[in-house]
C-alpha cells in the first residue's frame, strides 16, 4: 500500500561557470507494514524515497534554456511516476547566480511549488528574510547519508547517470571540493525537503 499524499520533489542544483547544473527527481511515498499501534490501531507506516530521474545539464547550458527544460521535464512528469496527480515541489539552490533563475522559475508559471535555498557553511537551518531558506551544507550532506544508511532511498539501476551520481556519493563531503557534486547535491536538496 503506497501514500495517501504522493509527492514529487525536484532538486535543482545551479551549477557556476565550472560546475555544471543538475537535476534530481524524487518520489516519496509512505509504505505501510502488517503491523498495527497498538493503540490508534492503524498500520504503522515508514517513508520511501525512489529517486526516478537525475540529469546532468551540459556546462555553459543558459539558465533560461535550463528554466524551459525544467517546465517541459514538469509537464512530462505524470509520464513517469507510478502516482496519481502528485503534488510537485522544486527545490533550488539559489546560492550565487540563484536569485534570479529562481525568478525566471516562477515566471514559467510551472503551477509547482518552488523553494529556494541556500546553500551555508552556518550553523542552523532557517528562513531568511528574503523567502530563502538557509541550509548548512553540512545539514544537506548528513540528511542524504542518514537516507542511504536507513535504506529509505533507493536508487534504481535503470537511472540515468547513476554510475557518476553513485561515485559523487562516495566522495561527498561536508564542504566544496574541486570534485564535481551536482548530481549528489541535487539529490540531497531533494530529500532533505521531502524528509
């Protein structure tokens, strides 16, 4: 038995002049098991994430280009996932040059929800006075590993890029290297909102 709210989450990652962008499409669901609280007497249930797409964009790619393949990917979304009208959230890296592709999100009028986070070496998750969200990159990268230890997110074999998504994983760190990580950080903006 699958979730009574199926939601889609997209991560977006925006790449700078030496890092490419990438995008991470996650599904989440609630998995119910044979056992009952013994109290509400409801089926105990835990929360599956299945990544179902990642895709790296080709650097130098135009942040509009990348806007109008975001709307096209989301109108082509109910094509791959298994749920009956999901609810879609678009989580984007407004770090840096973020801001105003966030803007040119909205303007596609995508009919999605869009959150916008940056991307800290603080201390502390919170608001920001200017609709962001300030996240520790830190925060990000724990949250991810804690998915993959549980077991809670499963990568099938049929994606796109996996091989270099699963070797970004293996050297993720808790801070910006010289190795590229958009495709693990897409991912990571993925689950920690959707956890």
């Amino acid at each position: 038995m699958t979730a009574q709210h199926p939601h889609i989450f997209l991560g977006l990652d925006l790449g700078q002049r030496q890092d490419p962008a990438a995008l991470a499409v996650l599904e989440r669901t609630h998995e119910f098991t044979n056992h009952r609280d013994p109290v509400t007497l409801e089926f105990d249930n835990y929360i599956r994430f299945t990544l179902r797409h990642v895709e790296r964009f080709c650097l130098g790619l135009p942040y509009i280009t990348i806007v109008e393949r975001i709307a096209r990917f989301v109108r082509d979304l109910p094509s791959m996932t298994t749920l009956y009208d999901p609810h879609l959230s678009l989580v984007v890296d407004a770090s840096g040059v973020g801001a105003p592709v966030v803007e040119m999100l909205r303007s596609a009028s995508m009919g999605i929800s869009i959150f916008p986070v940056i991307i800290t070496a603080g201390e502390q998750a919170h608001p920001s006075p200017k609709g962001c969200y300030n996240i520790p990159r830190r925060d990000l990268v724990t949250r991810l590993r804690i998915s993959l230890e549980k077991q809670t997110l499963k990568i099938p074999s049929t994606i796109h890029d996996r091989a270099a998504l699963l070797d970004e994983l293996l050297t993720l760190g808790d801070r910006s290297g010289t190795r590229h990580d958009d495709l693990a950080i897409a991912v990571a903006l993925a689950v920690y909102w959707a956890s």
